[in-house]
C-alpha cells in the first residue's frame, strides 16, 4: 500500500473534450466526433461532462489539413493575444474561439482533459502523445491505457514525448490542464480504414474508464511509462534550389520505432544511391514518410528511448 504523504492529489477531472478534425482529412477523428456528436452515450462516464467537438469545421468541409494555417500550431501567447478579426487567418481566429471555449489555456476555468484525435499516414500504430514528463496525471492514465490494449488486444501503444524546445509547437490540446493527443495510423489522409478507426475508438474508452475510475476515488499506484523523447528533426536530402532528390529508404519505410543504428540505410537518391545515417547512436524513427509533412520539411523525427517514473496519484 503506497504511503498517502507520497501520493500527488489532483482535482476531478470533471470535464473532458474529444477533439477531432484539428486536421480536417484525418478521418478517423473526425468521423467518431461527428457520431459522438449526433449519440455521446458511448464516451459518457459518471461524473463526467465529454464533450466531442470539430475543431476545424471549414477544412473538415473542404477534406483538407487546413483552409489558411496549421490549426495545430495555431495556439501561440501571440495568436491568442492578437486583436480577433476577419483579417485573420481562418485557424487563428478558430483557435481564439477553441481556446475561450475550453480554456483559456494555463488558467483553472480551463478544461480538465483534451483528447486531440488524429491519422497519420505513417506505420505508427496506436501512439499516444505526451507534452509533458512531470505531468503523473497523464502518466498514469497512459500507463492503464498501455498495460490493457496489450493484455487485451495484444496492441502495442507507443508513448511520443514532444518535450523538446526546438520542436515544441502549440497545440490545440495545449488549452487543457492535461493534453493528449492520439495519432494512429497508417492510414491515407481523406480516407477510413476500419482497423484504425476501431483502434482508435478503444483507446478512448480505455481512457475514459481511466478517468472515471480516478474521479470515483481509486489510488493509482506508482508506475512507470516506457517513452520515446524527440530528439531531431530529419529532413530529405535537397539539391541546391530546395528540391527533394531522395526517398526514404525501403529498409526505413513503414519501420517506425524499430533501431536506427549508425551506418544503416536512410535515404535512397533517384539513381538508387543509399544515403546512411551517420548519427552517434542508435535512434527510433517516427512519423517516417509522413504525407503532411512534406511542407514542413520534415521526413520523419528521431527519438531516443528512456522510462519516466509516475507518482501515485489519487484525486484530491
């Protein structure tokens, strides 16, 4: 029995928001929303207010990322705090709008839990999305949703620590006092894929049960959480005018969290040359390939592996 002096007391987490269409062609999100919308009685746990919400409607409209800018970069100190207009980008204005309904962001009115559902195009699985290392509460929850989609389902649920200062971006979710996000694929953008779109669905059971179960006064008790830390962003290989002149490598390809060591083939040119990675360790590629991030110059991020210890937790 864990000691109640070293037990972190968090609030109820009283009200939670289902985020999906923050990418309005990523259809797995976007489609549970739209059915939680029109019959929520399947993300209903007593106790708690879930409220499913389409973040970016007009992009959602059009089956597109965006209509002006990344609305999942959109949640800055500046773009929050920027007298609100028509002359504004579409998401900026929206994310005004998202962060006076759920937020504001960093305050106590904020929501207590955003899940952000999203689809990638790339191998990744079922991989959760943790912002912070010392937040136990999201920890906890991660760990339960972990330990039974794998004893259950035998489905592998990677954690993704986007801690990293030169990668940190502002997210939709970034409004909650705990963010998540949820990224499952591969699945092409504008398109569902019933495998990925049930996936989806349990892991948000699994952490709605979790919530509940906190709320009903269960103690959590220590854990820990095996995580992959950002570490760097990989680009594609560009001549001189900026253009890509190589393809991931087909030994990379659809290999995301699997080792990457030193020497192993990363890049292929057009004319079949291999382009090896030349890194001082082994590193676990993610997001390999990703469709939207070919405008971001980005062709897949590396990561290292450690394990977060989690406090016990117990509401307060």
């Amino acid at each position: 029995m864990t000691s109640s002096t070293n037990v972190s007391r968090f609030h109820e987490a009283r009200r939670v928001a289902i985020f999906g269409g923050t990418h309005g062609n990523e259809m797995s999100g976007v489609t549970l929303v739209n059915l939680w919308i029109q019959n929520g009685k399947e993300i209903q746990r007593k106790g708690v207010e879930t409220k499913p919400f389409i973040t970016n409607p007009r992009a959602v409209e059009k089956c597109t990322r965006y209509v002006d800018t990344d609305l999942n970069r959109a949640f800055t100190t500046e773009n929050l705090s920027a007298p609100s207009g028509d002359d504004l980008p579409y998401e900026v204005q929206r994310a005004q709008q998202i962060n006076e309904t759920f937020g504001p962001k960093g305050s106590p009115e904020a929501y207590d839990v955003i899940f952000d559902l999203h689809n990638t195009t790339s191998n990744m699985g079922c991989t959760l999305i943790l912002e912070s290392s010392k937040d136990h509460f999201n920890l906890q929850m991660m760990h339960y949703i972990k330990v039974n989609l794998e004893s259950v389902y035998s489905l592998s649920c990677p954690v993704l620590l986007t801690e990293h200062p030169l990668l940190k971006y502002s997210t939709s979710r970034s409004v909650a006092k705990h963010p998540i996000g949820l990224e499952v694929g591969p699945q092409p953008q504008g398109v569902l894929r019933s495998n990925i779109f049930e996936s989806m669905r349990l892991v948000l059971k699994h952490a709605l049960d979790f919530i509940e179960l906190f709320n009903e006064g269960l103690e959590f008790p220590p854990c820990t959480v095996d995580v992959f830390r950002v570490s760097e962003k990989m680009d594609y290989p560009r001549d001189t005018n900026g253009n890509i002149i190589a393809m991931v490598h087909p030994n990379l390809q659809d290999c995301d969290w699997e080792p990457l060591n030193p020497g192993d083939p990363m890049f292929q040119t057009f004319d079949g040359t291999t382009i090896r990675y030349e890194g001082a360790g082994t590193v676990y590629p993610t997001f390999i390939n990703e469709a939207a991030y070919y405008e971001k110059q980005q062709a897949f991020v590396t990561t290292r592996r450690e394990t977060l210890a989690a406090g016990a937790i117990k509401k307060t």
